[in-house]
C-alpha cells in the first residue's frame, strides 16, 4: 500500500511536504512509499472518492476540502477518513441540513443525518448571514442530528474569519 502525502508549497512557504494522509495500519511507512501529490490533487482525488460512494458533486467537494485543510494543519481529521471510505457514505436517509427553527440572531439546524463537516458549514454560513443582516453584534447557530463527526474545527472558524467575522465552533 502506499502512502500519499501533501506538498504545502502551494500554500504556505514551508519546503517540506505536510502530512501522510492515507497509511497502512499494519507497518511503518517509509518515504520510499511516500508520493507527494499538489493539495489541488488531493482534494480533486478525495472529491472524486467521496462521489463514488454516493455525495452529490457539491457535498463531495465540500467535504474534500475540510478534509484536505485538516491533513494541511497535521489534525487527524483529515483524509485518514479515507482509508476506508464506507464509512464516510451518505447514511440511509441521510438528506442535506434544514432549519429547523430562527430568529433573527439564532438558528438551529437538523442535520438529517448528513455528516457533521455539512452541517457545521451550513451553520457557520447561516450564521455568518445573521450577523450580517441585523444590527447585533452575535448571531448564534447550533447544529445537530449528525452521522459523522464535525472535523477539524478551526475550518469552520478560519472560513468565518475569511468574512470578517469571529467564530466560536464548539463539538461535544
């Protein structure tokens, strides 16, 4: 089996590739058996993955990218999920995150048993457009009824961020 791992330079200034994204359980992998692939590359192959086993293109990508931002940042939430990627297939009835119930500064959203790295998107966005769309200074979004972990949190944070605003992603 090989080993494949993700060469940062495309987006940060380190010379070193980043983290070994998929390995054998059973024995060490050397860098003999170490292919270092663009995060462009990753995340297009993860994406593909993620569509074969039933995620429409949106949601397949979507997942790729948290994925591929936590194999950048060494947390082991990463593409490591895709060392058997059954377990990552949309649950039976799975549909995608509705809202159950708002006002103007809060939310909560059902997942539907979509994956928690769905739904908290969804919640980080919505909440990004609350905070946006009245005058308050917080907007509050809780997810729930996941079938898979959220990831990597700081995705969610960093993606809020990119907007101009502070988020806080807690999981329990």
């Amino acid at each position: 089996k090989m080993s494949i791992a993700v060469s940062a330079r495309a987006l940060f200034r380190s010379p070193v590739p980043v983290a070994a994204l998929f390995r054998s359980p059973a024995r060490r992998v050397s860098t003999a058996d170490t292919v270092t692939v663009t995060v462009a590359e990753a995340q297009s192959k993860t994406a593909a993955a993620m569509r074969k086993i039933g995620w429409d293109a949106e949601d397949a990508a979507l997942q790729a990218e948290i994925m591929t931002a936590a194999e950048l940042c060494g947390n082991n939430q990463g593409l490591v999920k895709m060392y058997n990627p059954s377990l990552m297939a949309p649950s039976p009835g799975a549909a995608k995150p509705t809202i159950e119930r708002e006002t103007p500064t809060s939310a909560v959203v059902n997942a539907n048993q979509s994956p928690g790295m769905l739904a908290a998107v969804n919640a980080a966005d919505l909440a990004l457009q609350k905070l946006r769309s009245q005058d308050g200074p917080i907007a509050i979004v809780t997810a729930y009824n996941t079938s898979t972990s959220s990831g990597q949190l700081a995705f969610y944070c960093e993606r809020m961020a990119r907007q101009g605003a502070l988020g806080i992603a807690l999981a329990n």
